[in-house]
C-alpha cells in the first residue's frame, strides 16, 4: 500500500519536531528498544513515551498518538476525521489517535502542537522549563 505523500511529509515534519524536543529521544538498537509493544515507532522523553508515531512503512495508515490532558485540545482532537480514543485502554488516559492520510486531516503545526503538549505531560518538571524557554 502507498503512502500519500503530504500525509508522510507531514508524518516526517511531526517526527523531527517531536525528536528536537528537550531531552526526546527515538529508542534504537532492534525491536525491543525501538518499538513499542504495538510495534510503532516512538519518541520517548525521560524513557517514557509520549508519542507513538505509527509506522511508516506503508503496513498501516499514517497517524500519531498523543496524550492530550487539555480539554479543548482533546476534544479539538477528537474531531479530526477518523480521530478516537486510543486503544489498549489509553484512551480512558487522555490518549487520541489522529489519522495523517483523511482528508481533512490537522496540518502539521497543529499535531506538533499537540505532540508538545502531549511531551509537557510527561516530561520532568526540569525539561519543562527547557521548553519554555525556547
């Protein structure tokens, strides 16, 4: 299956943004390190994830997972075409699956938005502030 090209521009734009954050990291060194136990691609900040990137090998449709504890921002989330509560009971956490490949889908500012949003509830208070200073 192919990939539409603006949803893997905008899934590459999303990655390198969630990978520039203050102390991100995208786990290397085989199957166990990189993936989650879903087999997506992840960033991860103090070893824990914050968001899965899917994969983008063309296996699955293009999305992101982000844990939004906004409520307008969840809700806005929650809107997007084929955006829902994430499975494995994540959702009930405040975790939403957003789908790249809709049409309709959110423009790449508004998921790296969310994507720091979703990096501020899981990151220590020290990386925090290293966001909030940029």
């Amino acid at each position: 299956m192919a990939v539409p090209r603006n949803a893997l521009k905008k899934w590459e734009k999303v990655r390198d943004f969630a990978l520039g954050l203050p102390g991100a990291t995208e786990p290397r060194g085989g199957a166990a390190y990189r993936y989650s136990p879903w087999g997506e691609t992840v960033a991860k900040v103090n070893k824990k994830v914050f968001v899965f990137l899917g994969v983008d090998d063309g296996s699955h449709p293009l999305g992101i997972t982000v844990k939004l504890k906004d409520e307008s921002a969840h809700a806005h989330a929650l809107t997007c075409p084929g955006a829902e509560p994430a499975g494995y009971g994540l959702g009930r956490s405040g975790w939403v699956s957003v789908p790249l490949e809709q049409q309709g889908a959110p423009a790449a500012e508004l998921l790296c938005d969310w994507v720091e949003e979703s990096c501020r509830t899981i990151a220590p208070k020290r990386l925090i502030v290293e966001l909030d200073g940029r």
